[in-house]
C-alpha cells in the first residue's frame, strides 16, 4: 500500500485583497447572547459546521480548557455558525478570537473580518446593525480553501435578546431509531424537528439522564453495559434556549459480551486521508449506504508515539473531524494500526505494556469499539518477537476495555495462512491474546486470473487453521475470518472486478464471516488503463462501486 502526501491547493491572488480588516468598535453592549461561545460543552452545542469539518479540541485554546478546530480542505471552508434571536433595528458587537491561515468572522448579511495569517491567537471583531424587521442574525467562523486547520475561541454576540423574546419552541424529533447496537453502544437516528426560527441542535436522552448533544438528526451512545436494556428520547433545542417535547422513546438491548467475535460482523472499507485525493466520507456513505470505515494508518511519531501517517495527531486535526462527521452521519470507524511501511509502533515500544499504553492512546482518543492492527513485513509480521509483543499488547487492551473488539490484519498465500500467519495464530491462542477477528489479504499472493477462487481458497484455509488451533467448528471459525481484498488491479496486476467483488461479498454472506473491507475507497474510482494509481481501481467501473457492493455485506 502505497503512502503519497498531497500538495495542498494554492490561494488565488484575487483572494488577497478580497477583505480587509474592520476596526476594533466600542466595548459590548450587554451579555453574550451565543450558546457556549468558548466551546466548554467540549461539544459543537449550538454549532452547525459545513462538511462535519469543524470538532472541539484541548489545545491550542485562547480561554478556559477547549476550542473550535475547523479542518478546510481544498473543497470546503469548514463554516461553523450559529443563529441566534436578536431585535430589529438594533446595533450589535461580534469579536472572537482565532488562529490559523485566512480566518474569517462574521456574520450573515452583515459583514465579515478576517485575518489572512496569525501564528497565535489574535482577535476579531465587527459591528452591524440588525434590519427594520430582523429577528435572527446567523454568525460564523471559516477558513479557506487548502489552507488547513484552523482555531476559534471565546467568540461573543453582545447587544440586546431577541426583541419581544423567542418563547416557541421547536417540534419534537419524530421517528426516533436504532441503527445499530453493540455489547457497548447504541445507534441512534430520527426526523427532523421544526422551528419558528431555527433548530440549533438535539439533546439526547438515556432515561432521564442527557448523555449527547449533536447538532444532525443520529447519535451513538456508547460506554453502556452489554445484555442491557435502555430508553432513549431526543428534544430539540433552538437558540433563544427553547426545548421541545420528548420524541417517542425507543428501547434497545445492547448485544451480549465476550463472544470471542461471534455476533461481530463488520463492512468496513480502507479510507486513507493521507493520499489520493481522499473524498468526503460522508457522501460516500450517502452515496452508497457505507456505515464503517477502516482509517488507515497510525503510526509512530517517534518512540513509542501513536499519530496519523506518523506525522498528524490524534486529536485536533482533519482525521478527528472526519470521525465526527462520520459519526453524525450515523456511522463509525477503526483505526488501523501498522500496515506495509513506515515507522510503526509494534518495532518502537519496546515491552507488551507500552504498546498497550500506545494502542491506549488512540482508543481514548475517539472512544473506540474496535481496532485493527495491520501486521506485516520484516518489521512486525515475520519478526517473532514483535508478533508476540502485539498479541500480549491487545490482550491488555482488552482487558481494559470491555467489549472492545481487536482484529488483526496479514497477509496470506492462495490455500491459506504462510507459516508466519500460522506462527500469529497458534501464538494468539498461546497467549491467550482472545483476538476477534482474523482478516486476511488476499491480494499480491499471485491470485491470477481467478481471483474469487484464490480468495475463497484461502479465506477456507484460514478458516481450517482457526479450526485446527482452537477447535471450533465451521460456523465458529468462518465466525472469526475477515477478507481484507484490493478493488481493481493490485500491484501484481490481479483484477478484481466489481462482478468478482461481489461473488466475494455473497460468498462472505453466506458463510457468514466478519469483517469484508478493501483497499480503498480512495482507489473507488474507474480510470481504465491507468495503471495502480492511488485515486482510481485502473478498471472501468462507476465511482464508489466497491464500496455499494461492500454496503451489502452483512454476515
């Protein structure tokens, strides 16, 4: 799997002189009239963000202990707003302090400011006045296009309450649901509420108890006991502080634990931010019907240091906004740990209880329910002692994470595990490590022309080795295997086509594996002839059409 950095998109000149900055006007006329305007909720409560770029961070802050992070990209400015109810004919104030690369702040229909590059934090403000019949004013916070992350903090509307006061309430959420449960979590999802002005979030409700607050339509739950019953509601809120009804409750019983992987069953494609002109996560789910993605890799960013590619953190950053968005858009990830090159964490700490620290990190990071470590090469793969080291590392982990699910990921010959699988898994069983699902890759194995009948080969292979080393019968083993394919052409030029992916997809179904993925929803998209490139299969086929028939996994 090849790592390629992409440049970033360059500024136009006509951006340059496109605004300039507004002086500083008198001092605020009265309290701050934005919903958690420091952003303390450690939540986006009140704030809608375009493109589910925009996440709260701990550092870099102005005030207290948290932040905006807006994470622009090349095609989207990651706007966060909030709309307010304000008095018709009124003056008010709009300051808020920012950091990053051409930062605006302002407000709709009434101006903006902004700064084209502070290294720190530096302060935003403007004022305007509200029309003859204005009654809701929708403030903001951008950045621009290619230009990276940027921060806000301590952003305040000061002038007087909506005028006559908003006391109308929103309707209430209908059609409350479950998407999706596990031993530890609940998915959530419901219609939209309505409002005399605007609906500027939902609060989420386990009993009586708020547990979430988001600003879409779904939410997942999670830290919740396994074989366990809970009632969910959701209210809506708007800006003026006006909370709905109750939506219509909704129980769930939360899977069974333990298992060793039995019940598991996840599609869960590679999406990579690190290369090939990544797309947006969220229309690939609409696109496609994709809940889960493998996000690919973490690595070490010196010693025994988790990061994104081994360079971008945990938290704060465009792989943090992605899960978010990813997650409001009723979905979730795994992280894969590892995978052929670069500087990994399996080789670089030096005892089981480091790497568990280290794999600690990252589950704490995103409060995970799954990881994937992807093992291979010299490093970590065909290295008995780093193998050994990653199985003790996730027995720890997940001994001190109930109902985490770990998987690992290798790679595999055509009628099975090679001699280093076979070492992994009968090491697993030693060890005691409880690993939950085995995947394997069937891709530059030299699968040839057929690649569903090498595929299948060796997921049966892998499927008899599980046998022969714990014991289980078929349906147990088959309940532990995972396919991990590469869509298009591999490097050792094996097609996989979208009529063979799905013979693959159906032949999963019904031995009823775990987990199907593939790399990667980067490469989704024909480009015939091309070669192995990093943003295109090198087949002919229609964008995202490994990742619809991956959709239709089910186990």
């Amino acid at each position: 799997m090849l790592i390629r950095n992409r440049l970033a998109a360059s500024l136009s000149a006509a951006l340059l002189g496109a605004a300039a900055l507004v002086a500083v006007p008198t001092p605020a006329q009265a309290a701050n009239l934005l919903t958690d305007p420091g952003f303390e909720s450690g939540t986006l409560s009140g704030w809608t963000c375009t493109g589910g770029l925009g996440s709260v961070v701990s550092t870099p802050v102005h005030g207290g202990a948290k932040a905006l992070a807006g994470a622009a990209s090349a095609s989207d400015v990651a706007k966060c707003a909030q709309t307010v109810a304000v008095q018709p004919n009124t003056p008010y104030t709009l300051s808020g302090w920012v950091r990053g690369a051409y930062v605006y702040l302002g407000v709709d229909g009434g101006g903006s400011t902004w700064t084209p590059s502070a290294g720190s934090y530096q302060q935003l403000s403007l004022s305007f006045t509200t029309g003859a019949s204005q009654t809701s004013a929708t403030v903001y916070t951008h950045g621009w296009y290619g230009q990276g992350t940027y921060y806000a903090d301590d952003i305040s509307l000061d002038g007087p309450g909506g005028g006559g006061g908003d006391t109308q309430a929103p309707s209430a959420p209908s059609a409350l649901q479950s998407t999706g449960r596990t031993a530890s979590s609940v998915s959530l999802s419901w219609g939209a509420a309505s409002d005399n002005v605007k609906v500027t979030g939902y609060d989420v409700y386990q009993g009586a108890t708020k547990v979430s607050t988001v600003t879409g339509t779904s939410a997942t739950v999670g830290g919740l006991a396994a074989s366990t019953a809970y009632t969910f509601t959701v209210k809506a809120r708007d800006a003026a502080g006006n909370v709905s009804p109750a939506s219509n409750a909704v129980t769930v019983t939360t899977e069974a634990g333990g298992g060793g992987g039995t019940g598991f069953k996840q599609a869960a494609p590679y999406l990579y931010l690190g290369w090939g002109d990544p797309p947006s996560a969220t229309a690939v789910m609409s696109a496609t019907g994709i809940k889960t993605f493998t996000m690919a890799f973490i690595l070490s960013s010196g010693g025994c240091n988790p990061a994104w590619d081994g360079q971008r953190p945990l938290t704060g950053g465009v792989d943090q906004s992605t899960i978010t968005a990813i997650r409001n858009a009723g979905g979730d990830i795994v992280p894969s740990i590892g995978g052929w090159q670069g500087n990994k964490l399996g080789p670089n700490c030096s005892t089981p209880e480091a790497l568990a620290g280290a794999y600690q990190k990252v589950i704490d990071a995103y409060g995970l329910k799954s990881i994937d470590v992807d093992i291979e090469n010299t490093d970590e793969f065909e290295n008995a002692v780093v193998q050994d080291r990653i199985l003790n590392a996730l027995k720890i982990v997940k001994a001190n994470n109930p109902g985490l699910r770990t998987i690992l990921t290798f790679g595999t010959s055509t009628t099975g595990p090679t001699s280093w699988g076979n070492r992994l898994i009968e090491q697993s069983k030693a060890l005691g490590a409880n690993i939950d699902v085995f995947t394997i890759m069937p891709f530059d194995f030299g699968g040839g022309a057929d690649m569903y009948g090498s595929t299948v080969n060796a997921a049966n292979g892998l499927k008899n080795k599980l046998k022969a080393v714990y014991g289980w019968d078929d349906a147990t083993a088959y309940a532990h295997v995972g396919i991990s394919g590469m869509n298009g052409l591999s490097d050792q030029q094996e097609t996989t086509t979208p009529a063979t992916w799905t013979q693959i997809r159906d032949w999963a179904n019904s031995n009823h594996i775990a987990r199907l993925a593939f790399w990667s929803v980067n490469r989704d998209r024909g480009c015939p002839g091309g070669g192995v490139v990093e943003n295109c299969s090198g087949i002919s086929q229609t964008d995202w059409q490994f990742t619809k028939i991956t959709a239709g996994f089910t186990g």
